[in-house]
C-alpha cells in the first residue's frame, strides 16, 4: 500500500496550521555545529524548535499546563506572568519565570540545546508558595508539533 491509498488519520484533517506568535524573547542553539537545533522563546514557552535544518519547523508550541484538580487550570503562556533571564553571561541558556498572578506557584525552566546532540534541555522545577497547594499541584506538558 503506498501513502497514497492510506485512508485518514481520526479526526482529520484537524485544525487550520497556525503561526506563533512573532514577538521573540529568544533565540537559541548549541554552540557547537554537531548539533543541529535551534529554538525560540515567546511568552514564557518554548515557541518553536527547528530541526534538522534552521529552516526547518519541526515543533511550534512546548507548555505546561497546570492545575490543582478542582478550580483552576492554567496555560503557561495565557495565563501567568513571564520573566527571561539569562543566569549566565557566556552562556547559551535561558532561565524562564512563570509565575501565577496570584502569588500561589511559579514554574522555573532553565533552557538549553546539547552542545553534542540534536536535544533541546529543558530542566523544569514547580515551585509551590501557597501551603494549601503543597500536594495538590499537577503539571501536564502540551506539546503541539508542526
């Protein structure tokens, strides 16, 4: 059977291709060319990685999602407040803050490509300031490839 003749995936065609959004905060890559991924930053997410090639769309959107199970659930980029940093001068890593507007948590992400492999890193710790959530609090990535 060639591709042709496949019949359609469940629920195809599936939404219209979207653009990200256009306002960057970042841009990235390893410093060594034996890696070949590049990333860019947009409100407070990994808004599109790019492999094998710079011209090469392979992913648009990487989020988390999270939620205590009972009365909220937040988008990382709709739905908290965001901060770039860059914890090291010489380096190719961002640090990215989101954090409720509430006061309750925030999400630190430090970001980064192997210098060695095509891997984009992404150490990602939930930090829970409100004792009433300790416990309570779920995160669910959601990943939207192009």
């Amino acid at each position: 059977m060639n591709m042709n003749e496949c019949p359609a995936a469940f629920g195809a065609p599936g939404i219209e291709p979207r653009w990200t959004s256009s306002a960057k905060n970042g841009v990235g890559t390893a410093y060594n060319s034996s890696s070949r991924v590049w990333f860019t930053l947009s409100h407070g997410i990994v808004n599109e990685i790019y492999f094998p090639y710079v011209d090469s769309p392979n992913t648009r959107d990487l989020e988390f999602l999270i939620t205590d199970g009972e009365s909220f659930c937040h988008e990382e980029k709709r739905d908290l407040l965001h901060k770039i940093e860059y914890p090291e001068q010489n380096a190719l890593l961002y640090r990215l803050t989101n954090s409720d507007p509430g006061g309750r948590y925030r999400l630190v992400k430090e970001i980064l490509s192997d210098p060695h492999s095509p891997v984009l890193l992404m150490h990602t710790r939930l930090e829970v300031l409100d004792p009433k959530l300790l416990g309570k609090l779920r995160l669910y990535a959601l990943l939207a490839p192009t």
